[in-house]
C-alpha cells in the first residue's frame, strides 16, 4: 500500500512539474549559438550553418533528475522508430550543450554527468535505430529507405556539431586550465565523439540493410539502386537546409522581438527618470 501511494506521488509530480519543466526546456535563450561550420557527407563537403541548442535544465539544477526522467517518458510515448530516433538525436544535442555550459562554469564533476546522460541516450537511440524495419511492398521499403537516408544524414551533422564544440572549448579553455584538466576534457570529448560516430554508424547500417530489402522488392539493379539512392540522398539534404532556414529565421525573429522589447523597457525607464526629475525641479 506504502509503495502504491509512493508511486501515485510521483505520478501527481510529473504531471504538476512537466509544463514548467518543459517549458524551461523549450524558451529559447538569447545565448543560442548559431555558427557556420562544415558538414561532411561521405565524399561531399555541404556548408551550412549549424544551430547549437541550448542547455535546458543542466546537472547543477535540483530538478535535472526529474527533467530526464520526464524526457524518457515523452520519448517512450513516440512509438515510431524513425521519429524517436530523431527525437534522441536532438536530445543527445542538448546533453552536448550540457557539457559544454557546465564547463564554461568550471563545474567538470557535473560535464562528466552530462557526459553519462550523453551516452545513455545514444546506446538507448541506436537500439531503436536497429528496430527499424521495412516489411512490406516497394512503397513501403522505399519510404524507409528514404526516412533512414534522412536520419542519418542528420546522425552526420550530429557528430560534426561535437566536434565544432570541442575545438571551441579547447579554444576557449586553453590557458585558463591546467595540462592536466585540458587532457581531461579532451578525454570526456573523445568518449562522446565514440558514441556520436557509432550511432552515426548504425544509421549507416541499417540504411544498407534496408538498400538490400528495397533493391529486391523493385527489382532493380545495381545502377538504378544507386541512383534512386543518391535522388533520395539529394531531396533529403534539401529538406534538412529548409528546416534550418527556418529555424534561423524564427529564431532571428524572436531574437528581434526580444531586443525590441529590451529597448521599449529601456525607454520607458528613461522617460520615467525624466518624469522624475521634472516633479523635483517643479517641487524646487
């Protein structure tokens, strides 16, 4: 009865605490980054600017073990393989964005947390990513392949965005730390570089595995494979730059509202000193 209340009590918690805990999560912070950097796709070299999330609730925060145990909740609630794959591609990013500000806070016990939060989001993802499947027709295998091309070329980007924010905190770092917590850093961020290149890796398996199913439910050859392979590969790219367009765009126009507002506040605040000094001047 004890362990039945208990359990009841946690329940009434997370749905008390999740929209203020979410909400936290999803206000954009006038600090997001946005960089420019370069995208590697196998052979090809795209440019393109790359949006560095934001921390969201970090390990130093007393509510850090709710907020993932709330994000689990909400990820095991997306039943499509594909979709919470890249769900947790964008959670792994945050947990990137959670080590990187718990060092610019000298807090490396909390980075290191952030570090394990990291990889257990991506061994839980590439478990998912293996559950993919593409039984069924031609249409069927062929929307899957397509999914998958697109998830993985995002599994690329993902691990280039690791890569830009250790050489920006090494960069940052260098002179302000010791030799001794310089090469630890480097040690968290080669642990984290690992797991992004092996979850980028199985996307890359599975999208194989799936090139197999699809080439005989077509029956195409080896040409026609590869060229309805790179069409998808193409369109797929295309939708990923539309999306970050998008979210440059949106994110430069509350980025606009939010400093419009900053300067009506400080007006305001100058008139109403104005305001001030006249009443005295009359009261004088």
């Amino acid at each position: 009865m004890k362990g039945t209340n208990i359990i009841a009590m946690l329940a009434i918690s997370l749905l008390v605490l999740s929209p203020f805990v979410l909400a936290h999560n999803e206000t954009p912070s006038n600090e997001t980054a946005l960089e420019i950097t370069e995208v590697s796709v196998q052979d090809e070299t795209v440019s393109e600017n790359v949006e560095i999330t934001d921390a969201g609730v970090s390990p130093d925060s007393v509510v850090y073990g709710l907020d993932r145990a709330i994000e689990r909740i909400n990820l095991a609630l997306i039943f499509n393989k594909i979709k919470r794959a890249e769900k947790a591609l964008l959670i792994a990013e945050e947990r990137l964005a959670e080590v990187e500000a718990m060092i610019e806070k000298n807090k490396l016990d909390k980075a290191e947390i952030a570090q394990q939060k990291y990889k257990e989001i991506t061994e839980d993802n590439e478990k998912t990513i293996d559950e993919i499947e593409s039984e069924g027709d031609n249409e069927t295998s062929a929307k899957v392949l397509r999914d998958v091309i697109g998830l993985e070329l995002k599994a690329m980007s993902h691990r280039e965005k690791v890569v830009f924010v250790k050489n920006r905190i090494l960069e940052r770092q260098s002179g302000k730390m010791t030799e001794e917590q310089i090469a630890h850093l480097r040690e968290v961020f080669d642990k984290i570089i690992s797991k992004a290149s092996e979850m980028e890796n199985k996307t890359a398996e599975k999208r194989n595995r799936i090139k197999v199913k699809h080439k005989v439910l077509a029956e195409l050859t080896d040409e026609e494979l590869e060229d309805f392979e790179a069409e998808l590969k193409q369109k797929e790219r295309g939708k990923i730059k539309e999306e970050l367009k998008e979210k440059i765009k949106n994110k430069a126009s509350s980025g606009k509202k939010n400093a419009d507002k900053k300067m009506k506040s400080a007006e305001e605040e100058s008139d109403g000193g104005i305001e001030d000094e006249e009443v005295v001047e009359e009261i004088e």
